[in-house]
C-alpha cells in the first residue's frame, strides 16, 4: 500500500478507536487541540486511597467509581476547615485506571499520551511499565508511549496521585497556605496519534524557544504585520522522508490572509528540523483588550501532495511596551485595570470544565476589568483561550507563595522546568503580556532570579517577552499595595500586583485610615459577604475605590485588586471575602463600580460596554440615605417616586481625585418607601437608567443556571451555579430573607454541594454538573417562608417549560405525590414539610424543621499601629 493510500484510510479509520474518534480541530473554547488528539477523558475509573497493585492489570476495580475528566478527587465543603476536620481539603493518594484498546489504525504511527494538569505529584504506569513522573500539580506533561503502547489489544493506563504536602514542589504546607490546591485529574488528558514524520510537542519535545509550533510578530504596524512562524519537525521513521512546510494565516471570516510553503527537502531518520517561515499580512486586524481580533495559524507537512500532519495556533497580532513612561499596546496609551483570580469552584475543586472557564472570564471583563493575574500558579488552558476572546490581557505566574527551600536543590529545579513549561504552554496565547517567573512573595536567591530571568529570554527571544518579580532583576517590578505597590519606584516599570484587601484587614500598611477610626474592624476591612449587608459591602467598595485611586496617583501602568472571586484557605476555617463577587460569582456593590471605570465609548460584543449606571442600595428602611450611584457618564439625576432629588456631577472628595469615573453621592434625606431611579446623562443627553424599589415580602422564587456566555452543557462535560432568587410579588429580590432554598434535578443533570442553602442576600446557590452535551433536565428550587400567622410555600425551575405542583404536610409526615396540593398561604404550625412534584416523581423535599446557616467569613484582627512601608529591594 502507498503511503499516501495508508494515511488516508487511517484518517478514515478514526472513529474505529475504542478510545472515542478523533477530536474535530477546535475543541470546547473554540482552541485548535493537538493534531491527531483522541478523546481520552471519559471512561476512568477512580480510587480515593492508596491500592496494592493497581498497576496489575488482573486488579478488580469493578468497585472504583467510572469518572470523567476533569475530576475532583473529593466532593469538598464550601468552606473547608481546620486541619482535622471532616471538612478540611482532602489530602492524600488516589488511583485513577483507564482501558483503552487502539486500533490497527495506529499501527506505524506516533503516539503520545499527555496531560493537561494531575495535582499533585503523578506517578504514570502503561500496561504495568513505568513511564515516569511529573511532580507540581499546574503545569501539562506527556509521554511517548509508541513502542509501549499494544495495538488491537486492551491497554491498562494508571495514575497514582499524592497532594500531600511536598518540600520540592510547594508552594507551602497547606495548612499555612493562603489558597488550596485541590487533588485529582482535574483538567483534560489527551492521546494524540500522529505519522512518523510530524510536529512535535513543545513540552514533550523540551526544547528551548522549539518544540511544536511557535509564532511571533517581530515587526507590527496598523498597515503590515510580520509574522514568524517557528515549526519543529521531527522524523521518527526508519527511512529518510521528504516533505515542505506549508503555513497559512486565516482571518477570522475564514479568508487566507497569507501563505508560504518551503522547498521540499529530505529528513534523515531520528533527526529534526526546525522551519522557520516569515509571512507578511497586509493591513492587520490587531489584538487588543478592546478589539480582541484573532487569527488561526495552520502549519502543515506536505509530503507528495499530502497533508502528514499539521497544527493550528490562534493568535492575536499586537505589540506591547512596558516602561517607566507606562503601558502601550499597539502604539496606543493604557492603564490596565485588572483583578486577581483564584480558579478554583466551589464543592469541584479545581476540576473546572471549559465552558465553566469561559464564564469566570467573560464575569471578569463585564466587571470592567482589562487584565487579570493568574494567583499563583498557571491556570487552564482554556481559561487563557478566553482571554484571548475577551479581550482580558494575562500575567502568567509559575506556582509560588511565600516558601522557597534553600535545602533542597530539587526545588529550584523544579521550578525551573515550571517557567519552561509554562512559557512553552503560553507563549501563542496573545492574552499573556506579563511572564511571572517569580516566586510569589518569596525571597529567592540572586541567582535564581537571574537563572529564571535569563531563562525566559531564553525560550521567547525578541522584545516581547516581559518578565515581573517582586524583586530587582526583572523587566518590571511589582508589588502589592500593603508594602508600598509603585509609590516608591520611578527608575522601572512597575505593576501594583495586589491592593484593597490586606491593608484594610490588618489595617497596617501606614495608610490614612482616619476616615474609618469610628469602625469596628470587622467593619473597616474589605472582607464582606453578601449576607453581611449593603452597609458593608459599600464599606468593601469604598476601599476598593480610596486603593484604586492611590494607585492612579504612582507610577503604575497597572493594578490588580484582591480579589475577583471570593476563595477558600488552607490556614484558615473560613472564606477569603475580599472578592468583589462571591464564591457563587454573585456580584457584591463593588463590581459595578469597576465597571463604572470603564469609558462608555467601549462597547463589546462578548461583554458589556457602553454607559452604566448603577444605584448600589436596597432602599429599604434600614439602607443608607446617603446613596452612592456608579456611573461612567457627566451626571447622574436621582429621582425617588418620579420626584427629582438632585442632578449632579460626579464626587469630588480625597479618594475620587485620580479615577476614570468617580461615584455619585446623593443625600436624600429621609427614607420613603417605593422607587429610586437613576438617569444617567452624557453631554446633557440621557444615555442609561437604573431603578431600584423597596422590597416586600417574598412571593416567588426564581431559578436560573447562570451560563455567562456560554449554553450550558452546550460542549459536553460542564458545571454551572445555579442562583435562587427570592423575590417579591414585583419582582424585586427580598435582599434581607434568609430562608432555606431546597434544590433538586432532573434528566442529565446532577447537583454537588450543600442542600439547602441558605439565602444571602435574597438568593441562594448550589452548583449543577453534566456529563453530557445539550442536557435535558432542569433544576428546582422549594423554600417555606413564615410571614406572621401565614406560610407560603415557593417554588421554581430552571426550564420555564417544565410543569410542577407543590404538595406539604403540617405534622410532620414525609410529604408525597397524594399529599394536600398547595394553592394559598397556609396557617403556620410547628413542622411544615413541602415536596415539589414533576412529571409525577417527588423532585424535592423541603422541611421547616431544618436550621439556616450562614457561611463564615474573615474576623479582622485588632488594629495595630502603623507600620513602616517595606523598602523596594
């Protein structure tokens, strides 16, 4: 058979692996996956604890539970507790095993087994050979498994995992640390089929500034674009093969906006090559956080007319400079207003799908935010791909917090390998402008900051490699706010890595503090839950906003609050609170007034742009008078029940002096029941409007599954929050209710987490999982409200189509589908249980009896005198 007549029938043959048929080229976030990848995530199966031979392919598993990737390996508590506790983040060893059987299809080929990220120390076995190790829980590794791997027969893959604390790969003993670092296959696994002549992996190839396919724009301008295109070519073969490298640059229309194919030329066997090509494209569509253009770059082998292989890389083509003078991408001017992001999910862990990146990254951008630094360590791939959508620029950060062992040589080593790999992973993302190749507030010796500096400029030559530590030696400094940020530093680029939480909790960073010397600190600091209160989370927005503005006024050409998303800790029994949205990506007052910093010029496609205009107030009787409203526009008119208040420009007061768009304070008085409005103007014509109206009692309940973006279950594997909104009969939510909201599912849908959840704020929360794509099934809610003498009882469901009834009982029996069906508010009475009936089947059960519960966030220490800044080093 001709070779040519061979690799057609192969491709043809695809879907005849056991393993599943070959991936299409883009997968769940519209990235290009490896060529040749076999979908490989389904059909694990799980062990919790150490096992004897469990590389033995005779071992029993039929008890291990069947598991698809990405996998947590414990259900964890919302907020994980003290060490000892059943509620601490699970350490330990676990197993996953996995059965394949290929096909006569890869007979000859390559093939490769790679895993996007296993926490924390892998230990990987096929067919009971050891293949090796990947210690570090963050970063992708793979195996060349060709001679290993039994063609036509059953292969038995297995992973031993250990996340107990570890000395080498850090980055602290958890119980110290100030995030988890969840356990299991938690991101996606790949086995990836390739000829014997083909483009090579740049982390399995491990190669400095080589290995795959690797682009670069050495030259941009708005009229013409140079783009370099790296390809490393490997042949495997036993006999001497000759092919040319073919390279196109697509448009995002689909349209090839450039091409260039080089001379056929011959490739002895076990040797390599790298090609290396230089396209021009006329009049670029250029990369930006606010016009994030992509392109695809499609390099290919062609051997006697024949694509062997290829491999596609979506690339934004810009240019940046980073200097004492500031931030300039594309030419252009711009300050980078940016967050900090843990990636973690509540109950998953870190096993976080795709579609569920997405939807943290496009909260992030409609939040106001440009830039995001991935703390500490790097985050999922297909979270870095939609940045690259977004439009969100990215610091890249390799795994560190505070710990650096002097004792222990592997461990610089270690972290070594981590800034190859994670450039290597990284270095076509357009998103990432900044290479954390630092260990986070970690003093680390001169020379490893010099090893990891030279390093970087190593594996990405040219000038758009930028690096940042916070020490000296590094392209651009940065520092977070509590020891000084940028206020000293005028001789290097400087980035405020942190700010708005650690100098308002220890309140000891020398900052004026007069204004809150009547608060409690509980009161004074930015750690606040929603269920805290209005009062507290404008206390949280207020010193976001006094940080925020400080920032402005140094030399900074970028700031990262702390923190986007609310998190658990290691060290401490409770949730890290200083996040402008909480651990259900609920929206705290904060949020809007990042998104008021935005210029209502910019508008997006994916996310919100445009003018704003937010009221942060309930209005109700306990609210503040002096109400604050956010907008990015000239004035702001406040009207309470159709009447004019005030119409006025924005605040001019000691924390506004330096921002984009300062607040709108309004003094109203004395309260009145009914509708506060905002009309927000721009050059004297009204652009926007916000209304909020006293809440009354709660009548319905309203629940959805927040998609953010992207369709849930739209892609396969997927999890989402699902918010239960208490609301009264117009429609407000009841943002002073604390009730138990039941959940329950249907069809292909599955819940994780605490049930019930207690409402804050009004809305309560858990989290729903699929396995499938396009799911059917929808998602209840059933809550009992008390209101004086009378009992109403609530339900809802995610599907408006799907039809439900409500049954209960009032002594204290299980409720059922022949119980008494609920029209009316009931007499109260010691025990009242409900059962919400769908399609005939008791979907959930709820039970007066049961106690509300509120999570528990940070407690604020003493105040201490003022400390000294900490001196730049």
């Amino acid at each position: 058979m001709k070779r040519r007549e061979f690799l057609r029938q192969s491709a043809a043959m695809g879907a005849t692996l056991a393993i599943g048929p070959l991936l299409p080229g883009c997968g769940g976030t519209g990235r290009p996956r490896p060529s040749g990848a076999v979908e490989f995530n389904r059909g694990w199966q799980f062990w919790l604890g150490d096992v004897e031979d469990a590389v033995a392919s005779g071992l029993d598993d039929s008890a291990w539970a069947g598991v698809t990737l990405p996998h947590t390996a414990r259900v964890e508590a919302l907020v994980t507790g003290e060490p000892g506790a059943d509620t601490y983040q699970w350490q330990g060893i676990c197993w996953y095993r996995k059965r394949f059987r290929p096909g006569r299809e890869t007979t000859g080929r390559k093939v490769y087994l790679k895993f996007e990220g296993a926490m924390n120390v892998a230990d990987v076995w096929l067919n009971g050979d050891f293949l090796g190790q990947r210690a570090g829980g963050w970063l992708p590794f793979g195996f060349d498994v060709t001679d290993r791997i039994r063609v036509g027969e059953d292969n038995l893959l297995a992973v031993r995992l250990d996340n107990t604390d570890n000395p080498v790969t850090g980055p602290k003993p958890l119980a110290q640390l100030d995030f988890n670092s969840y356990g299991g296959l938690y991101r996606e696994a790949f086995l990836i089929v390739k000829d014997r002549l083909h483009i090579t992996d740049p982390v399995i190839a491990d190669r400095p500034a080589s290995g795959g396919l690797f682009v670069r724009f050495p030259a941009v301008t708005r009229e013409r674009a140079t783009v370099l295109v790296q390809t490393h070519v490997r042949n495997d073969d036993t006999t001497v093969r000759r092919f040319s490298g073919r390279v196109t640059v697509v448009d995002a229309a689909g349209r090839e906006v450039a091409t260039s194919t080089s001379e056929p030329a011959p490739l002895d066997p076990g040797t390599d090559v790298e090609l290396v090509q230089t396209l021009e494209v006329e009049s670029p569509a250029l990369w930006s956080p606010r016009s994030p253009n992509l392109y695809e770059v499609r390099s290919e082998i062609v051997e006697e007319g024949d694509v062997i292989d290829e491999e596609r890389s979506r690339v934004g083509i810009r240019h940046v400079e980073m200097s004492t003078g500031g931030f300039r991408i594309n030419g252009e001017p711009m300050f980078l207003r940016g967050t900090n992001r843990h990636q973690e999910m509540p109950y998953l862990g870190y096993a976080v799908p795709p579609s569920a990146q997405y939807r943290d990254a496009k909260r992030i951008k409609d939040a106001g935010f440009d830039y995001v630094r991935l703390s500490h360590y790097p985050h999922d791939p297909a979270f870095m791909d939609a940045c690259d959508e977004l439009g969100l620029v990215v610091m890249d950060c390799i795994p560190g917090w505070q710990y650096f062992n002097r004792d222990e040589p592997a461990f610089a080593e270690l972290q070594l390998k981590n800034c190859r790999d994670m450039i290597r992973r990284d270095r076509n993302h357009p998103c990432v402008i900044l290479w954390e190749v630092s260990l986070n507030e970690s003093w680390m010796p001169p020379e490893f900051v010099e090893a990891t500096q030279a390093l970087a400029h190593e594996e990405y030559p040219g000038d758009q490699m930028v690096t940042c530590g916070w020490q000296r030696g590094y392209d651009v400094f940065i520092q977070a706010r509590q020891h000084g940020g940028c206020t000293e530093v005028d001789d290097v680029a400087c980035v405020v890595s942190e700010y708005g939480d650690w100098e308002y909790y220890a309140q000891n960073a020398g900052l004026n503090q007069e204004a809150w010397q009547d608060l409690a600190p509980d009161e004074a600091n930015s750690r606040q839950l929603r269920w805290h209160g209005e009062r507290a989370m404008l206390q949280q927005a207020t010193n976001f906003q006094e940080a925020h503005n400080d920032n402005r006024k140094t030399s900074a050409f970028a700031d990262g609050l702390w923190v986007m998303f609310d998190y658990n800790r290691g060290y401490a029994p409770d949730i890290e609170s200083s996040g402008c949205m909480d651990l259900f990506r609920l929206p705290k007052l904060s949020r809007w007034f990042f998104q008021s910093q935005r210029d209502p010029a910019e508008r997006y496609a994916a996310s919100m742009g445009g003018p704003t205009v937010f009221i942060a107030n309930w209005w109700t009787p306990r609210s503040p008078t002096d109400v604050r409203v956010f907008s990015n526009c000239d004035e702001v008119e406040l009207r309470l029940n159709g009447r004019p208040v005030e119409r006025r420009a924005p605040d001019r007061d000691r924390i506004s002096t330096h921002l984009s768009h300062p607040p709108f304070t309004f003094a109203v008085g004395t309260f009145e029941a009914g509708t506060l409005e905002a009309v927000a103007f721009l050059d004297g014509s009204e652009v926007a409007r916000h209304a909020v109206r006293t809440p009354g009692e709660p009548e319905r309940l309203l629940v959805m599954i927040d998609e953010s973006g992207r369709p849930f279950g739209g892609r396969g594997k997927d999890a989402a929050y699902v918010h239960a909104l208490l609301m009264d009969g117009g429609g407000t939510i009841t943002p002073e209710a604390w009730e138990n909201v039941f959940f329950g599912a249907t069809g292909d849908l599955e819940l994780v987490g605490a049930d019930p959840y207690s409402t804050e704020a009004g809305i309560g929360a858990t989290v729903v999982r699929t396995e499938v794509r396009d799911p059917a099934g929808a998602v209840y809610g059933l809550v009992i409200v008390r209101t004086g003498d009378l009992v109403r009882l609530m339900a809802g469901s995610s599907a408006d189509e799907e039809a439900f009834e409500i049954r209960f009982t009032t002594d204290g029996s299980e409720p059922g589908i022949a119980s008494e069906p609920y029209a009316t508010p009931i007499p109260t009475s010691d025990r009242i249980r409900a059962a919400l009936v769908a399609n005939g089947q008791v979907v959930v059960r709820a039970d007066s009896a049961v106690e509300r519960f509120r999570p528990a966030g940070s407690t604020a220490p003493p105040p201490r005198p003022p400390r000294r800044r900490r001196q730049v080093p």
